[in-house]
C-alpha cells in the first residue's frame, strides 16, 4: 500500500497480500479487487485445484463505486475507471474506462477538457463555504446528461 491514499472499501478478497496499491488512490465504497475464483467447478477432477491473479494499481488510480476489480489485472497511473465497472482486463495509464466490462472510453487529457467548464475551485473550501457557493450557483454551472436514446 502506498502513501495518501483514500480506501472506502472493506473488501479485500482473502488474498489480500496479491494486491498492491500505489500512491494517491482512491477506492470508493463497494469496491471489490478479487485475487481468485471460479475454481469449485473444477474440484470434482482436480480436489484441490486453485488458481490467482495478482492485482497492482498504479499511483492517482481512482476507482468509482460498486466497481469490481478481476484477478489478475494491472492497472496503470493516471486512470479513473467509472461507478460500477467490472475490469476484466488490464488497464494502461492516461485513460478512463467505465461499463461491464469496462472499455476505454477517453484519455485523461480529453476528461479534464471535456470537464474544466465545470471546474468551480473549491477542493480547498470548508464543507460550509463549498455549500454557500453551490446553492448560489445557476444550474448552467452543473454537469447535466442528456436523455438517453430511445430507438
């Protein structure tokens, strides 16, 4: 485990020592990073047949919530892998995935350009001050989503 990190998540499959985090992570509630599985099935033939993948995150990786992590997968610096994706496959650095399973869907870069127009600098205000000035705020200043499509 690196340093300034933000762990919401209890869980921790029950190899929890084949999981490597680096540094300023950020795990959000209902995280899962799993470490094995799937191997009853083949019980019956092989008794005491068991299988692992180990499970790195590189450093600034932020990992949004009910988001499962498979065993084996590496994933880069720099990524944000959205709410509720299930990374079946590793994941290289400078990007954002998201979905079931996650796929890429644009680079850091593109992320920050695509959502500076909503920037209001407040990470460094109180919780109080950050209220004052979000209900001050017109809704023109929030991200909104469009519709979604129907055929």
């Amino acid at each position: 485990m690196g340093e300034h990190n933000l762990i919401a998540s209890k869980f921790w499959s029950t190899e929890p020592y084949l999981i490597s985090i680096g540094n300023f992570c950020q795990l959000t509630e209902g995280t899962k990073i799993y470490t094995h599985g799937g191997a009853l099935v083949a019980r019956d033939k092989y008794p005491n047949f068991d299988f692992f993948g180990k499970v790195v995150l590189g450093d600034r990786v932020y990992v949004g919530a009910g988001s499962k992590i498979m065993p084996g997968v590496t994933i880069g610096n720099n990524v944000l892998i959205a709410a509720g994706s299930v990374v079946t496959k590793s994941i290289p650095s400078n990007v954002v995935v998201a979905g079931n399973p996650a796929k890429y869907i644009c680079t850091i870069d593109q992320y920050i350009e695509k959502n500076l127009i909503y920037n209001l600098n407040t990470k460094s205000h109180s919780a109080k001050e950050k209220k004052e000035i979000l209900m001050e705020l017109p809704d023109v200043k929030f991200i909104t989503k469009r519709y979604i499509d129907i055929p």
